[in-house]
C-alpha cells in the first residue's frame, strides 16, 4: 500500500500537473491515446489495430476510460486535503461491506492508520459488530449517512472491486430508503460530488473533457460500445463513457472551467456555453454510410433503446445537463424530439418510452398512497384504543394482584353459543412452522425476506426408509408393542425381543387371557406366522429385517448454518477459482457433484435449501382457524 502512493498516485499526480499547466490540452489527451495504442479505436477503425488481439483493445479502452476519471474526479491532492480527511476517505470506501480491524489496516497506509485519531474516526463512522464466534472476528460496517461520499471509481478501487462496490451500494442505498419508510427499492442516481479546486496549479484540471479531441474519445466509446457486432452491449464502457460525461457537465459550471468555457447565465439572460456543450453539438462523426451524427444526438438516441434501460438514470441527468448549455442546445434537443415524433416508427418509440415513464410514475404514487393509507390507519387504531382504555391505562397500580383482579372483573363473558362459535384466537396468528432465520455465515448480514437465502445441506440416497413387513408376526407383535407417539419415555421390555416366528408365536397373548375380540386377531396372526414361516424359509437366528421392504429414496442433513443466495453463488465461484492453481491435489469436495464444504463448520453439502419466511403466513390449518366456516 506504502509503495501504490509512491508510484501509481504519483503518476496520476503528475499527468493532472501537465494537463493544468499545459496550455493546449489535447496535446496531452493525444499522449495518453498514443501511449494507449488506441489512436485507430478512437478514430472511428475499431478493427484496424495491430497491436492488440480484438478482446484485448475492448480491456484496454476500459483501462483508458477509467484513468481519465481518476484524473477528473481524484482531487484530494490538487485541493490541499490533510492526513486526517485521507484515512476518512479511505475509512468511506473501505468499510462498505463488513471488514475486520486487519483487513482494514491492510488497505490503509500505514501512515495514515498510525494516525491518533484514526480509531476515533472509525469509531464515528462505521458500526462495530462483535464476533459471534470462537473463530469469528469483529467487523466494521460504514454507516447509513456517509453512503453518500462513496465513489465506486475510487482511486484504489480495482475493475472487480469497481463491480462489487457498486452492487453493494445499490443494495444498501435501497435497504435506506425502506428504512426512511419509502415503499420502493430502486435507489435515486447519486451524481459524483467533485470538490471546486478554489486555488493552486490544478485548477484547469476538467479542462481535459472540454476539448474536440475529449468529445471524439466519447463519441465513439459509446458509439462502438453499443454497435457491436454480436449485438451485446460493453457495459463497463458504457457506464464509464457515460460517467465521463457526467464529469465534463457538472465540473463545467463551476470554478475555472467555467470561467474558461464562457457562457451560462450572466446579467440574468442564458447564453451558450462552450467546452463539450459546443463541440457535442457541432462536431459530427461518420457512422457507416449514414449522414455524420455529433455526440448529443448520440445520446439521445441511446436514450430511446430498450438495451439501455439499466442505464435510465444516468442518460435523464445528462439531459438534464445538457440543458443547462444555453438556449441553443435546448432549442436542439426540442426539435430532435419534435422531429422525431413527426415520424410513425419515432411517435411509436416516444409514445412507447412516456407509457414506461407514467407506469413509473403512477407505480410510485401507488406506493406511496399504500404507505400513506397504511399509515392512516395505524394512527386510526391508535387514537381508537387510547380513546376506550386511556382512563384505564392512566388508573393502573403498581399491584399485580390488582391488575390480575380488575383483568378479572372487567373480562366479558360468553355465552354457551358464543363460546361454540368462538375460534381459538392462540392459533390464529401463531403459525404451525417457521423458517428458519439467524445471520449470514458470509456477509453477516441478518437474513430476511429481502433477500433469498437458504440453510446449507447435503442431500444424498440411501436405503434407510422401509414399510412395515406386516406378513411377518414378529415385526407385527413389535409393531403392536410400541405407544401410540415416539415423544414419550418407553420403558424396558419385561421379556426379550422375539427372534423367531416360535418366539412371536409364544409371545401372543393366550385365549383364556384374552377377550372375545381378541382371541380372532390372536388366531389370525397365528395364521399369518405359519404362512411367512413357509415363506421366508428356515429360521437363521439372526436379527435382521426383510430386504425387500426397504425403500429407496433422498435423505437430507443440514449443519444449520444459513447463507445468502448471491453469497453461496459467490462462495462457490471462489471454490472452482481456488482449486484451478491445483488440479492434482485431493480436494475434499467434488465439484462434478455440486459439492462444497461449510465454510464454518466443514461439514459437506451440495444444495442449499432455501427459506420461505413468508410461507407460513398462508398454512392452510390458520386459515382454517380464521374461518372455521370455509373448511
């Protein structure tokens, strides 16, 4: 970690240096593309390189894109920032997912985590979570109110980490709506927070994505993104091209940028600005055989396909900027939509998105009319109860016996009618089952109904489940023997276990002891003794029970240890990475039949049985309960 500030952050250091000071930008933007070995990619020849295998260049043109957002974004230097708001930064994208005190260290450099105050600001800002086991170990969590400073295109962050991060933070952003009470999941687009650089050398530093050659990389990274030829989208190139844009717009209208840039809104009338606002407008690019198209139009049209709805988002912010170019852009924009509309297939495709767009809408004003119904009525009950036993509430003593008598006294009584009518109110909200609920043995996270989780086991065949012989009178004497339930306490036998039909024979309750109606079941079963004694043949001696009534069939056993779904399929992904740099050794585990080893208590399974919190709700017994009328 020492060694990454003195190499990899020095570097991004000095490139930021020459693109401030340098006076012509694209000079220093043409480097990097050279260096890159991207300059046929980026000029429209996706296909003419001959340095890189076809997807090789798609890596390296992630790689590019990403380095100019840490250029952008990464400004903890360029503004002055001390020590102390370093290990908070590396504190908020450290702690995002539960970590160890070690784990954590090892991220951090060392000066920073010899810093005093270090352990109070991680005691400020994440949730300590003691160990649960012997082996287990104390985790940090960030909390709920600095989510907001986490940049998944963090500076350390590498492309998987990037991937995690991001996954991680949809699903907390969302699991903090609910707990503010909203009804949806899909968390709002967080937009970068880029700090103004006030002072010092590096204040030209976004001036990087407002130049022509800036707008050329953009064009065509979601040109060729989008326009593959297997018709699958690069995602990773998408998301990063269009964070870059997000960069160029929010960073050009503030600072020194938009002083350079010009344009805005000066003695309250709005006029154009330039940088990528201009050049996204005026500068077109070839597209096959087709008129050039400029990066605006791009955008647009990326907006109005139905591959980029996971990107929905993003695309209505940049719209949104866009708009704050000037009059001209958005006069541009307006006739992009009118024109389109004055065509059957385009009227279609809008008509197609605004239905999409008020489903949403009408969704959310459902969700939040169901949430504030929900709680009307709750505030309703509430005022009903405090209006009928306030005064009681307000009169009780502190004697029990008191309580117990006017419990007593003020308890109505029923009819005998009423009480045949009654339902048994102990039953109705108690379910007969439930699942099985506890902490992820992976994450550590509580598992609910929100995410589908389920209980490690291993699920095998065997011979263990057999019927009765009933043919056989030793089995049945047994069977006879034994109390009406296995949840009691049985006694020894006064006499031995017959081992031969003789011996169940003799064990038989006599006729003089035996009434009327026995004495025919005690012949009958005599009966059936001398039948199987032919059938099985000569008597060996040997307890043993019959072959043929064993039944073949699954049994399950579990450690009871629980995991996520996308913990398990991760855990199991890292059991196949891990065994590739060892395919000699004797592993434990059998991958061809889906087994793994608890990651606890290694014990071995092969299937995760899941859970069904909500399941019990609907038993069919307490629904009966409910309405003993229905069944």
């Amino acid at each position: 970690v020492s060694l990454r500030e003195n190499t990899y952050d020095q570097d991004v250091v000095m490139i930021q240096f020459f693109l401030s000071i340098w006076p012509d930008t694209d000079h220093i933007l043409m480097t990097l593309v050279d260096r890159f070995g991207l300059y046929d990619w980026f000029s429209g020849r996706p296909h003419a390189s001959r340095i890189y295998e076809p997807f090789h260049i798609q890596y390296m043109v992630e790689e590019f894109l990403n380095l100019l957002i840490v250029i952008v974004s990464e400004r903890h230097v360029a503004t002055g920032k001390n020590a102390l708001d370093l290990a908070r930064r590396e504190i908020v994208h450290g702690c995002l997912s539960p970590i160890s005190y070690s784990e954590l260290s090892k991220k951090v450099p060392e000066r920073l985590a010899e810093n005093t105050e270090f352990d109070n600001l991680l005691q400020k800002m994440a949730d300590y979570r003691g160990p649960t086991g012997i082996m287990d170990f104390g985790q940090y969590e960030l909390k709920d109110e600095f989510l907001d400073e986490v940049d998944p295109y963090f500076i350390h962050y590498a492309r998987n980490q990037r991937e995690e991060v991001e996954e991680v933070l949809r699903e907390r952003l969302a699991k903090r709506k609910r707990k503010n009470g909203s009804m949806s999941d899909t968390p709002e687009y967080v937009p970068p927070k880029l700090e103004e650089i006030r002072f010092g050398p590096f204040q030209r530093i976004g001036m990087v994505l407002h130049t022509p050659l800036a707008c050329q990389v953009l064009f065509f990274s979601l040109l060729h993104a989008t326009q593959t030829s297997g018709g699958l989208l690069s995602e990773t190139m998408v998301d990063e091209a269009l964070q870059l844009i997000i960069l160029a717009l929010e960073d050009g209208q503030r600072g020194a940028v938009a002083r350079e840039i010009g344009g805005g809104d000066s003695g309250g009338r709005a006029t154009d600005r330039g940088g990528l606002w201009q050049y996204a407008l005026q500068q077109g690019y070839p597209v096959g055989r087709t008129s050039p198209m400029n990066l605006l139009g791009l955008v647009l049209t990326l907006g109005l396909k139905p591959e980029m709805k996971p990107w929905k988002s993003k695309l209505d912010h940049i719209y949104q900027l866009f708009r704050k170019g000037g009059p001209r852009i958005v006069s541009c924009i307006d006739d992009y939509y009118a024109n389109l509309e004055a065509t059957p297939m385009g009227s279609r495709v809008l008509k197609t998105a605004q239905d999409e767009a008020r489903a949403a809408e009408r969704k959310k004003q459902a969700a939040k009319a169901r949430q504030a119904a929900i709680m009307a009525d709750f505030a309703n009950q509430q005022q009903n109860f405090m209006s009928q036993f306030g005064e009681e509430f307000d009169d009780l003593s502190d004697d029990d016996d008191g309580d117990a008598a006017y419990a007593a006294d003020t308890q109505p009584t029923a009819s005998a009618d009423e009480k045949g009518k009654a339902t048994d109110t102990s039953r109705v909200h108690r379910p007969l089952w439930s699942a099985p609920t506890g902490a992820c043995i992976v994450c550590q996270e509580e598992c609910d109904s929100f995410k589908p989780y389920g209980m490690l086991a291993l699920i095998q065949a065997n011979r263990a489940e057999r019927t009765a012989p009933l043919s056989d009178a030793t089995h049945v004497v047994n069977i006879l023997r034994l109390p009406g339930g296995l949840d009691v306490h049985i006694p020894a036998a006064d006499g031995t276990v017959p081992q031969s039909p003789g011996d169940a024979t003799a064990a038989l309750p006599t006729k003089d002891a035996a009434t009327a109606g026995q004495a025919q079941s005690v012949e009958q079963l005599r009966a059936m003794n001398r039948i199987a004694a032919g059938a099985y043949g000569a008597n060996s001696g040997l307890r043993r029970f019959p072959v043929m009534y064993h039944e073949r069939g699954m049994a399950a056993s579990t450690c009871g240890h629980l995991m996520h779904t996308r913990c398990f399929t991760q855990y199991c992904q890292g059991i196949e990475l891990k065994r590739q740099p060892h395919p000699t050794r004797n592993h434990p585990e059998n991958l061809h039949r889906k087994e793994y080893l608890c990651p606890l208590c290694k014990s071995l399974g092969n299937v995760l049985l899941p859970a069904l919190p909500g399941v019990a709700d609907h038993d069919p017994m307490v629904a009966a309960d409910r309405d003993p009328a229905r069944f």
